[in-house]
C-alpha cells in the first residue's frame, strides 16, 4: 500500500521533524547547528514559508512552519538534503544522516497552536540539556522574547493571541511557557506533543489541493475562462497588460490554478511570466 499524501495548502501550519539515523546524533558541533539554521534562513528567503517555531536537538529537530507558495515537501526535502550533504562532507563520510521520511502533523487550531509551540521550545528543558527554554540557543524561545540573534520566527500570529502590546504579549508568553516547565501548573501536559484531543474541537478547512495529486486537474484554460470576468479576454489575461482590472484578474487566477494543484512555474509558463512573479502575487494573495 502506497504513502497516503501529504495534505498541504496555503496557510497550513505543520508540526515537521525528523530524526538522526538509527537515532543517531546529527549535530556535533556548533557550527553544525549553525549551519542547519543559516540553510534554513536562506530557504526562508528563497521559498517563502513562515516559521512560528522551532527546536533543534542532538539527534532531532522541531519545525513549526506555515506553507505559502513552496509545499512543504519541497522545503524539507532541500534542507535535509543541503544539511546532510554539508555533514558528509565535514566529518568526510557518505550515507544516511537522517531516518527515512520527515514526519508532519497538521496544526488544527488555536489553541492548539498554542500548546504545540510550548512544547517545541521545552524540548531542550525536558531532554535536561538546560533548566531554562532562555538558556537554550537553538530554539525560536528567545526571538519571541525579543532577546534572539536571528530574524527566523514570525511573532505576530503567536503574540497576537497573548495581547496587542508587543511588550505585554512577551511577558504573557514566557509565562505561558513557564507554566509548562517542570513543577509548573501545566507541567503534565506540556510533557507530550498536544493532540487535537487536547484542545476544543474544531474542522479544520482544506481546500482542494494535495500536494501529492491523484485525480486529474481542471485544464489552466478553463480556469482561465472561469476568473476572466466581462471586457478580460484570454489575450489580455496572458498578455503583457498592467492594467488594474487585468491584473486583479490575473491574480485570482493564479490563486485557483494553485489551489487546484498547479506548480509556480506551470503559472508562469502558462501566463508568459516569470517563476518569481508568480511566487511573488502568490504570497502577497496569502497575506491581504
């Protein structure tokens, strides 16, 4: 029986991580989880995705990551291919450096949101490497505390949710993770990954795109005829046009061939544009 497909869409929020092989250590020293995080910095520029959180370990690691244009897919599988290839290299090996496949689990809700980020940046002070999330380098904690050396994790969707002052929101986080330390109030569930089980209950909303598509997709043409409203002739749609109405146009077009399973640069050839143009109304259809 085949690999059920991975379910992905703009704005999904996924639990990803993986593992050393054979659970064996995957950083060793500093510059190896340095140079994890510089990967994931430069994927972050050059396949735009949004990072709430995450928690690197000696022989795992924690990514709490919102798709906008790239599948998530693809963003795993370059930089466990970057960073596995950046080990061999320095420690002069060949082989596996991770275990089989990443995992990912769908973040369903708020508050499960919530819980989830907590327990990726406790990892470290339930591994007993330090006492205190702050202590701990290689974690999203200290950004959100506004004391991180890198610009990785995007704070507004978490912060938001503590309080509209950024100051106040802060100090309402750290304490929202304390309370997950040991011996805190929360302490007993803050020990496992929350589960949907552990939050209000709530559908979560998939459109129609599976990264891994099976049936087959709606023609580009049709989609085309479909967004094209009175006075958008296909001619214009895929023309050089920069008219207001004709761009809107062309937006929402690219928004339903997306969502109907088409890559960028299907888009783009289709329109007679650039991969980067369509990356770009993309993410900007994901944020207005």
């Amino acid at each position: 029986m085949g690999r059920p497909p991975r379910v992905d869409f703009p704005g999904a929020i996924h639990h990803a991580y993986s593992r050393g092989n054979h659970r064996q250590r995957i950083f060793f020293i500093r510059e190896d989880w340095e140079r994890f995080l510089d990967i994931l910095e430069e994927l972050k520029k050059t396949r735009p995705f949004r990072l709430h959180g995450y928690a690197l370990m000696p022989n795992h690691f924690h990514l709490l990551i919102e798709t906008l244009v790239t599948p998530l897919s693809k963003i795993m599988d370059l930089l466990l291919t970057r960073y596995s290839k950046y080990l061999n290299a320095r420690l002069k090996r060949t082989g596996h450096v991770f275990q089989s496949r990443f995992r990912e689990r769908i973040c369903a809700n708020d508050p499960y949101f919530k819980h989830l980020v907590r327990y990726i940046h406790l990892n470290a002070v339930r591994a007993g490497i330090v006492t205190d999330p702050a202590s701990w380098p290689y974690s999203g904690h200290l950004e959100y505390l506004g004391r991180g050396t890198r610009n990785l994790i995007d704070q507004k969707f978490l912060l938001s949710m503590f309080h509209d002052d950024i100051t106040v929101a802060r100090g309402a986080y750290q304490r929202f993770v304390e309370d997950g330390m040991p011996g805190g109030p929360d302490a007993a569930s803050a020990v496992h990954p929350p589960t949907d089980s552990s939050a209000p209950k709530k559908p979560i909303h998939v459109p129609s795109r599976l990264i891994e598509l099976s049936e087959v997709r709606v023609p580009l043409e049709k989609l085309a005829a479909d967004s094209a409203t009175a006075g958008i002739s296909m001619e214009l749609l895929r023309g050089p046009s920069r008219a207001r109405e004709v761009c809107r146009v062309r937006r929402v077009f690219m928004q339903r061939a997306f969502l109907a399973g088409y890559t960028p640069t299907e888009i783009a050839e289709f329109l007679s544009l650039t991969v980067s143009a369509v990356s770009k109304a993309l993410i900007q259809k994901q944020v207005e």
